[in-house]
C-alpha cells in the first residue's frame, strides 16, 4: 500500500503546542513504572542511571533490560564504582544481555566521567564525546536527567513522527526528523517539560503507535495524527528490506579435567562475543570431518580424536544465526594432554563460570555438556 501524499503535515505553533501538551499529560498519568525512572530523595534524576538504563536498552527490549538492571545498579551504584571495575567483572554482570560491546564502552565511559570533577553534565557536546555515548543518549540524558531541551530520535520516536506528519521520509537518522523533533522538544522545554515529553515519545512508540496494529484508540495524539486521519498508520514507517541473516557453525569442545573443572578460553578482543568465555571453539568452514580435526588440534590433541556429538544449540542474533555443535572426547585427555590444552586457557569450576562473562548461547552449551557429559573421575 503506498502511503498519501495528499495529507501530509508540517510544523504548525498551535498543533505542535497540543501535541507537547497533550502527550505530557498522557505520560504522567499512564507511564510504566519503570526502575530508571525513580528519582532521587531531593527530586530529579540520577542521570547515572538514566546513562545506564539507555545504554542497556540499545537494541534490547525492556523485559530483557529489567532482568538485568536492579543487579547491574547494585553491584556498581555509581560511575565511580564502576569506572574501578575490573572489566571482566564488568562483563559478567552484563552476561545475558548481548551486544556485549556496548558494557565495555560503559566501563570507558565510567572511567572518563569519575576523572572529571563534577562527573556528568548536561553540555550535550561532552555527553556526546563520552565512549559510546552519541547522539540519542546524550539527548535522553540532557533532557531526562537534566531537563534540558535535547532532541532524542530513534525507531520508537521515529514511527510516531512519521505517523503524526504522514511523513514517507522519517527515520531515525535523518535530519529532517531530528529537527522535527528539536522543534517538539524545544516547546517542551519552555514549560519545564522536556524530560517527560521525550520519555512520552519513547513510551507512545513502544507500548502504543507499536510497528504493527498500532492502538489509535488509546492514543493521546490520534486527534493530532495525520495517518490516523488517512486512516494510513499501517504504512508508516516506510519499511526497508530486511537484511540477509549470516549462518556461523561452530564445533565446541567440552573437556574436563580429573578435578571436574571445564576448560575455558577467551574470544578476542573484537568480533562476535569479544572477550567473552567460552569453552574451546572453531569455526565451521568446510565439512564435519575436518573441522573436528581443526578442533583436535587447536587442543594439540592427536589429529584422529574420537568425539562424541553431545547436541546442538541454536541461536538467532540481529543479523546473524549462530549454530553450535558440542562435542567431547571419547576418552579422556591424558595428563600430559590436559597440561597442553590448558596452555592460553583456564581449568574453571562452577563457581568461577559464574564470575565470567560468557554470552547467553556459550552458557546453553556449557549447561548442555554439563547435563550430558558426566565429570570425569580420572588420574
């Protein structure tokens, strides 16, 4: 269906002004209650974790997010806590949420925020050039923490402007929405309202004007609403092509020692899953056969290993589908075969695991081969 031209709407003072007043009342009468948004003893926002909640909900739904945010706060309260964190227990505490560079880039960001005086601020220039802070985050910290009138854009804020104007165009990268909603935000701020007009659009997009069958019914701005009128909100925003998912198989190696404990490696440094643990690993790149070779002597095991197939688990990631296959020994490594397989890796029990960073499918598979593979009881 291809979306009116006819209808669409632009800037205007009076209808802008109904739009910021309509959508603030409605927000402070029907908002989640949501962790981030408890303010602090002498009012206002602790815009720490305003920056934490933001950066956890990058790309991760708010149920996701919840599981994680109440622990994350109590183990590191504060910038400076966290900025004094070893990274891996950084990691560890951000295991389940993925996007896992975006906990490294929090971690830097803790450590340039606890070595300036005053730690953060509303100057949306040194918001901006904190690690992986940028456009949208410093905004959401300007106006939510501080009640500055900093436009945020993103897909949830992009869809109900598209809608609103009936605009084909909208996006959350261009500049013509960003100044649609500098406009917005700037009327906001004039009444002191900036903070709750950006967390209404963000909340209309996400729990209202959804991607699909959008509840106008319920909506504070249907009156306002160009697409609603056109009777066109299902053609807004103007979809994209869906990008190919890439299929990685990987053979996963689940060896114990004679104390129980799960030989562990560290992934690199960038990539997927960098510097996250898993068990021993390579990629699948041509058939079975070989790759269980590469595996054997990625380990300095003999070339002709026997493995035995313990399961599989699957995975599906934004623009990638991960397959991992777990295998383990037939017979037990020797001795002098442990001690060389553990060279750049780690023997780690239970309670260790727990303390590192694994992602969500490597903790599948170490959880799998824990099930299936009996510990061994050997010399």
């Amino acid at each position: 269906m291809t979306p009116p031209r006819a209808g669409h709407a632009r800037a205007g003072g009076s209808r802008d002004a109904r739009i910021v007043r309509r959508l603030v009342a409605w927000f402070d009468a029907a908002h989640r209650d949501l962790p981030w948004r408890i303010e602090r003893p002498g009012g206002g926002r602790d815009p720490y974790r305003v920056l934490v909640s933001e950066i956890m909900l990058q790309q991760t739904q708010v149920a996701r997010a919840l599981e994680k945010y109440d622990a994350f706060l109590a183990r590191f309260p504060d910038a400076d806590t966290l900025a004094r964190a070893d990274l891996h227990d950084v990691l560890a505490a951000w295991s389940g949420l993925g996007y896992y560079r975006r906990a490294r880039l929090l971690h830097a960001a803790a450590r340039v925020i606890a070595s300036r005086p005053g730690g953060l601020t509303p100057d949306l220039d040194v918001l901006k050039a904190l690690p992986g802070v940028g456009r949208y985050t410093a905004g959401a910290i300007a106006s939510i923490a501080f009640n500055q009138p900093a436009p945020i854009v993103d897909g949830n804020v992009a869809r109900v402007l598209a809608r609103l104007d009936a605009d084909d165009k909208a996006s959350a990268t261009s500049p013509q929405t960003w100044a649609r909603a500098t406009a917005l935000v700037t009327i906001a701020g004039a009444q002191a309202a900036s903070g709750r007009f950006n967390e209404g659009l963000m909340e209309l997009g996400a729990t209202v004007c959804t991607p699909r069958a959008p509840a106008c019914g319920r909506c504070p701005l249907s009156g306002e609403c160009v697409a609603h009128a056109n009777a066109s909100q299902d053609c807004y925003p103007t979809p994209k092509p869906a990008a190919a998912r890439r299929t990685i198989r990987v053979l996963c190696a689940a060896v114990y020692d004679s104390k129980g404990r799960l030989l562990v490696e560290q992934r690199p440094a960038s990539g997927l899953w960098a510097g996250l643990w898993q068990m021993p690993a390579v990629e699948r790149e041509q058939g079975p056969a070989s790759t269980r070779a590469q595996l054997a002597h990625a380990l300095g095991l003999d070339h002709g290993t026997s493995w035995r197939r313990l399961g599989v688990v699957r995975v599906v990631l934004s623009h990638r589908e991960v397959s991992l296959t777990l295998l383990t020994p037939r017979e037990p490594p020797s001795p002098r075969e442990r001690r060389a397989m553990a060279r750049g890796r780690r023997w780690v029990g239970a309670a260790d695991l727990a303390r590192l960073g694994i992602s969500n499918a490597h903790k599948k598979a170490i959880a799998m081969a824990a099930s299936a593979s009996p510990v061994p009881t050997i010399a």
